[in-house]
C-alpha cells in the first residue's frame, strides 16, 4: 500500500491560487490538490483527516485572514502528527526576517518566492523529505 501525500494550497489570493493549483498539477504533484483561504480551514482538515498513513505538503502563504502561515506553522508544532506535514512557504514577502524565521520550523521544507512556477514545483517534488512520495510517479507522463 502507498502511503498518501494530501496537497494542499493555502492562500487568501483567488488569482495565486488558480496559478499555483495550475502548476501543482502540470508538474504531478496533485491532480486535484486541497485549497484552503487561510490557515483555520486546512489546519481543520489536517486535523480532521482519519487516515493513519497520511501525510501534508502545504503550499502556504503567510499573509491572510483569520489564520495566517505563521499561526497555521505554530499550530501544527503541537499537533500529534507535525512529523507529517511538509510545509512550502510561497509568498511575495521579501523579508530576509521572514525567511529566518522559517527555517525554525521543522515542518518548513522551504523558502519560495510568489508565484510558483513548474520547475519549483519540480524542485520540491526531489526534497529529499518528501522525494519518495513521487517515486512511483516517475513513468508517468
């Protein structure tokens, strides 16, 4: 059986997400990846998935409503299953402050610049964390 990767795309901004759901999709990473307006609503799913071999990739803004990035990031330190979330922070900050901070995150896989395009999304599919999520998705094209 092989262990399941739910993507999800958090962000505030319709015109991001529609762009990043577009190259989600072109490079294989989700064909129909999870989209969430801010950090209540897919910390809520997360936590609410029963699925015991699931596992998270977040493409996450920090900057929005009700929960942002960092207030999603703080709470998941303390969820039971914070060793299976992999977080991509995509933003327009440019805040070298931001990018520090982080890296303090387990969780954080890296650090990308607003809006993603397919040659990031193919850069974070190799991440050694979560590589082997895609390699059974090699042969297809």
């Amino acid at each position: 059986m092989m262990m399941s990767l739910n993507v999800l795309i958090v962000d505030d901004d319709p015109i991001f997400v529609m762009m990043h759901k577009l190259k989600v999709k072109m490079s294989s990473i989700a064909d129909n990846p999870q989209i969430h307006h801010n950090g209540k609503s897919a910390l809520e799913s997360i936590v609410g998935n029963k699925e015991d071999d699931a596992s998270f990739l977040i493409f996450l803004d920090i900057n929005m409503p009700v929960m942002n990035g960092w207030d999603l990031l703080n709470a998941l330190q303390v969820s039971p299953i914070s060793d299976k979330v992999f977080v991509a922070l995509v933003t327009s900050s440019v805040d070298k402050m931001d990018k520090e901070r982080a890296s303090r995150y387990p969780q954080v896989i890296g650090f990308y610049e607003k809006a993603l395009n397919v040659e990031t999304c193919i850069e974070i599919k190799t991440n050694p964390a979560i590589a082997h999520f895609f390699v059974d998705n090699s042969t297809i094209n």
